[in-house]
C-alpha cells in the first residue's frame, strides 16, 4: 500500500527543522532551498500559522502527467524524479494540486518527497509530531491533498509556496 507523510499543520511551531535535515540527508548540507519539504509560515493579528508541504504521492499524479520530459515516474510506488531527464521547466511543481513540488534552488531540478527510502527524516526530527508516515487508502488520498490545498486558499498561501505561481 502506498505510504505518504500526512501533515497535521495544527502543532508545527514552523522550527523548518525538517527542511534543514532534509537538505542534509539528499544533499549533504543545512540549505532549506534544496528541500522536498517546505514550511509555509505566516503571521496576522498576533497568531501564526504554520503548515508543512510535501509531497503527497498522488495517484493518480498530476505532476507525472504533466512532465513534457517523462522524468517524473514511479519507483514502485514512491514519485521519482529522473534528473538527467529533467528540464527545470517547473510543469510538475505548477500541475501539483497542493503546492508539493518544488524545484531546486542549486542543482535546478524538480525536487520531491522519496520517503527517504523507508525512514524519512523529517519525520524522525519532528519534535511537534506534525508530520507522519502513514499507510493510505484510496479514499483518503484525494482528501489529504484537498486538505493542503484548501488551507493554502483559506489562509491565502499560494503566494508563499515556492515555485508556484500565485492563484
């Protein structure tokens, strides 16, 4: 059965943790910018609210149907990302219904969540317990996505969500 990172936006204190071990597992140093995971973190009328992106693991995915290079694929069934075939031209990050694709800020490549081959750090680092591998079943697939999705508009986050052009 398809695993995924489920997101419960409600205890991240927005410490972007995850993004920094994430960087340091893929790529060997603490840049954020090269992350599968990004933390959108927004402060109004004295609150903040923060809320972990990552990949979701659609299926159907959107960002696969929408690679004019084919470099987006599955490996079994985590989403790949064949980077000598990938252009940089950001289709996948922009066809991603929740924003959960984003494009590498050095190496200019799609960038998207592996599971860490079994053991994804960002969950492991997770202090707030926000973030949780979980087994998923085809009906919660789209309402995990539509979750993200809906708090991105209700809050009037796309504008924060790297890559992506604003809504």
């Amino acid at each position: 059965m398809p695993h995924f990172i489920a997101v419960d936006h409600v205890p991240c204190t927005g410490c972007k943790a995850c993004e920094v071990v994430c960087s340091l597992y893929h790529f060997g140093e603490c840049n954020p910018g090269r992350s599968a995971i990004h933390v959108i973190r927004k402060e109004r009328d004295g609150l903040v609210l923060c809320l972990p992106l990552v990949c979701q693991q659609c299926e159907p995915a959107p960002c696969i149907e929408a690679c004019p290079t084919e470099a987006l694929s599955r490996d079994g069934v985590i989403l790949a990302i064949d980077e000598a075939k990938c252009s940089a031209c950001g289709d996948c990050a922009q066809a991603c219904p929740a924003g959960c694709i984003f494009m590498d800020s050095a190496g200019m490549v799609a960038i998207c969540c592996d599971l860490c081959g079994g053991q994804p750090q960002c969950v492991l680092t997770c202090h707030a317990q926000c973030l949780t591998e979980v087994d998923r079943d085809e009906a919660s697939q789209k309402q995990d996505v539509e979750y993200l999705a809906s708090l991105l508009e209700q809050e009037s986050l796309w504008g924060c969500v790297p890559g992506k052009v604003m809504r």
